[in-house]
C-alpha cells in the first residue's frame, strides 16, 4: 500500500492571494485555503517529498500532527519536479532530518535544477560550510531512465511547462504530474495504465504553461486512470466546493492535507 498526503495544492501565489478579493481568497472554507503544491509519498517503509517549496516547514509540522508521535515522521528523500521557486524554496528545512538522523539528506534532481540549487544555496554546496547547513546528498536523474530513491524505483515522466521542461514522476500504479502544458506521445505512454494520477489543474481559462481544468479533464478522459485528483490549483478556480460538483465521479479537487491510500 502507498499512503499519499497532499502537503500543498496550490500554485505559485497560494490561496488566498495577498490583497484579492475574489471568492476563493475570501472563502472561510480550509479546503480553499491552498500552500504551494507538494506531496509526500510514503510506501514500503520509506517516505518520499516530490518539491520543498516555501511552505515545506509548515506543511511538514502539519503532517506531524497526524502521527502517533512527531518521532514517527521520516523523511529519506526529496525529488524535484523543476527549480521554480515555489518548488524548491524550502530545501533549507530539510535540516532537522540532517540533525535527528545524522545522515545527509538524498536528493534527486536533473542537472539543471542542481545547477540552481547551487545558485540558490551557495551556502549548503560551496566551502567553506557554514556550521548548521543543510547537509545535501545531489543525485543526477534525466526522463530518460528509471532511478531507485530509498529503495523505490521511480519512472520520471517529462511535461513542458512553456518551455521548460519539467519532470513528473510514476511509482507503481501512482502518478504525480505538476506544471504540466504539454507532453509529448513517447512521455504520456509512461503513464498508461496508472490507477491514481495527480495532474495540475489551474484555472478553467486559457494560460500558456499550464493546463486548465478542461485540459487537465481531457487527460483523464485519455488516460483513464481509476481516480484523478487535481492540484497546482490558482484561485482563478473558484471556490472548491463549487468546482467539485462539476467533475467526473473519479475525479476530485485535492485540498490541503488530504491523505489518500493507493
């Protein structure tokens, strides 16, 4: 069995946005209250983090809350999808792992989101090593073959987000795709056949890098998945529980902290 918790679902501002009005960012309801999009994967044993954003440290002592002990939450990897801020903002607060289980921690990454990683923690790769950093374990992946993460065999599957290229990962039957605009044929075989996808979902009208929520139905309908849970969300959406009644019954809003077992 494969436990998966929504850490965040949403995009680049989160939900609500600073200083807007609109219904979703007003709503009172915490299914529309959104943290950059993350989720934490935990199977055989291991538990898994596909993108530390900004949020990472408050969505983690979240995640907490839910264990018998805070001594029960692990953490043996970290993947990331691409280097946008939103994704890899909160690499710093991998340290308390570093700290409780005296190991570095393993990160798997293409060379173009270590080479910003570099760039955006200079402090945590380049000597001399401030005392307290984090402690990084840099592991090469590309989406042309599958790699093992804590003993987990991972199949990268590569979106373009405009033109960047972004990885999006299968385990087993489960499939996490987020900044998603297009994909080509070769890319999207490597998820036929999953039962459970997350795909970013962002708003229903158009915009150049990632897919609106009739993209996004468009997938699933090609794909067929069992379940689809949509993420990545922006308030130009709408408030969650309205958006909800007009999907597919397979096909569900994830929100914030959402645990789902596949």
């Amino acid at each position: 069995m494969m436990t998966i918790t929504f850490l965040g679902t949403g995009t680049s501002q989160g939900v609500p946005v600073i200083g807007c009005e609109c219904a979703a960012c007003q709503s009172k309801g915490l299914k529309d209250k959104r943290l950059r999009a993350s989720v934490m994967i935990e199977t055989q044993g291991k538990t898994l983090v596909i993108d530390t954003g900004p949020d990472f440290r408050q969505q983690m002592l979240r995640a907490q809350t839910h264990k018998n002990t805070p001594a029960d939450l692990c953490l043996d990897a970290v993947l990331f999808t691409h280097e946008h801020k939103d994704h890899i903002a909160g690499l710093d607060d991998v340290r308390p792992f570093n700290f409780r289980f005296d190991k570095d921690m393993p990160v798997y990454a293409t060379e173009r989101v270590q080479t910003a990683l570099r760039r955006e923690y200079q402090y945590i790769f380049t000597p001399p090593f401030y005392p307290g950093a984090p402690k990084i374990e840099l592991h090469t992946i590309s989406k042309d073959q599958k790699f093992v993460a804590a003993g987990i065999e991972v199949q990268p599957i590569e979106v373009m987000h405009y033109e960047l290229p972004v990885l999006g990962f299968r385990i087993d039957d489960f499939t996490y795709i987020t900044d998603a605009k297009t994909i080509t044929a070769t890319e999207k075989a490597k998820i036929r056949g999953t039962k459970t996808l997350i795909l970013n979902a962002l708003r229903k009208g158009e915009h150049r890098s990632h897919l609106t929520l009739e993209e996004a139905l468009a997938w699933v309908e090609e794909l067929q998945p069992e379940q689809a849970y949509f993420t990545h969300i922006s308030h130009k959406l709408g408030r969650h529980e309205v958006i909800e009644k007009e999907l597919p019954a397979n096909v569900w809003l994830a929100y914030d902290g959402l645990v789902i077992d596949v």
